[in-house]
C-alpha cells in the first residue's frame, strides 16, 4: 500500500458529475453500468457479494453508500461513506423506516471517509474488487476507526514503541487508485492529519476520555467501597 505525503502528486482528477446531482437525476435507479449499483434517496448504493470469503471471515457481503463528497476536502475525491457488513443467510427483520424486510447487520453502518473513483466503481469489476473486499475488508476498516479514535499524542507514542503502522486518520480510510487494471490501495498522509483533527473527531476524542475516565472512577469508588467493607467486618 502506497503511503502518499503532502508533497505527493494528487491523484489524476476524472471529469464526473456530483454524487448530489447524480442522485437527484437517477433517484432510485440502477446504474446504466453495474446492475448491482443503486441510486436511492441515501446515496449510490452498492451490495457486493463475495465468492470466496477469506478464512475466519464472518461475513460474505459488504454494503457500500456514498453519500457525496465531503466538504473538507473539496478538491480530492473524498466520499463521505457508510459501510456494513453481513452473510447472505442473516435472519431478515422487517425495518419499519426502510417499509422492508432487511438483513438487520447490513444497516449497522460504519460511518467513513474514502476516496475512491465513482466511475472506475461503477465500470471495472477489477476495480470494484479491489475497493470492496480489499478497502473495505472489516478488520481493516475498524483497525483506522480504532486509530481515528486516538490523540495524535497516543499515536505518536504507539510509533515509537513499534508500531510504524499506525497514522492520523479519523474516519478516513484511505483509497484505491491506478489505471488500466493496475490497481493498489494507498494512504494520503496529509488527509489523514486533516481528517483526524477536523472538530468533528476532536469533539468525539473528547467524549471517550470523558467515558473513560467516568468508568475509570466508578471502578475506584467501587473498590473503595469494597475496601470499607472488609475494614469494617474486622
């Protein structure tokens, strides 16, 4: 996987119409290309099945929405993007707001930032591969969640303890660019430093330490109490 600096190149920009107007235009269409891609009121929606699950893998679908470009990002493509997860033969529960039967884990989305080439997704499969099983593999995508919810105090000491691995990020996830079938996942490094302090992920930082510590502190009075018990048995 590539990782790309602020100094990198940007990625060749494609000429295409918005999420936002395509949507309006082909509201609860399917698209012209690949039938398993859908315009509806949430967005291009996309349901891919994999063949041949990987080992220890539970689940065989992955489902897509692009919701539109995201506005702090203007000049890259950027998608502001939910993605879920489920097997084929998941029990199916009626959802009152969708008015049909559906596979109750593939609404539990996870919210993302992607940046991906809506017309590649939509006209090679080779490219959609790569971009669903690879990109949006699970473990993957929690993985930069997970990191997305650290401070880049903690990140910085996770590097120096080893792990090389770990960037920025908050919701972003990286990509998948290339042409002609040539295809990799890469990393913008610069994104993801904007994306990982954008207010939005400070706020959400902010309410998990605070969860923390008020658990953290409810375990100390709870011994506390414990520890008065056992004095006061003496």
């Amino acid at each position: 996987m590539k990782l790309f600096s602020r100094k990198n190149k940007e990625v060749d920009k494609r000429k295409e119409n918005t999420l936002s107007s395509q949507t309006t235009q082909q509201s609860n269409s399917v698209s012209e290309y690949d039938p398993q891609i859908e315009y509806t009121n949430r967005g291009l929606e996309l349901e891919y099945i994999e063949g041949n699950p990987k080992f220890g893998q539970f689940y065989d679908t992955t489902k897509l929405i692009v919701k539109g470009k995201n506005i702090n990002f203007p000049n890259s493509n950027v998608y502001d993007c939910a993605v879920s997860w489920y097997s084929q033969d998941d029990c199916q529960i009626f959802d009152n707001k969708l008015g049909k039967f559906v596979n109750q884990r593939s609404e539990d989305f996870k919210s993302i930032l992607a940046q991906i080439d809506l017309h590649l997704l939509e006209t090679d499969p080779i490219y959609k591969k790569i971009v669903m099983e690879s990109l949006l593999n699970e473990s993957r995508v929690k993985r930069y969640l997970d990191a997305g919810m650290m401070t880049p105090e903690e990140i910085a000491k996770a590097k120096e303890s080893g792990n090389t691995s770990i960037n920025e990020c908050g919701k972003y996830i990286g990509g998948v660019s290339g042409k002609e079938s040539d295809y990799e996942k890469f990393f913008d490094i610069g994104i993801g430093e904007k994306a990982h302090n954008i207010p939005e992920m400070v706020a959400a930082r902010k309410v998990v330490k605070e969860r923390r510590e008020k658990i953290r502190q409810e375990k100390i009075a709870n011994l506390k109490a414990q520890l008065n018990d056992l004095e006061n048995e003496k």
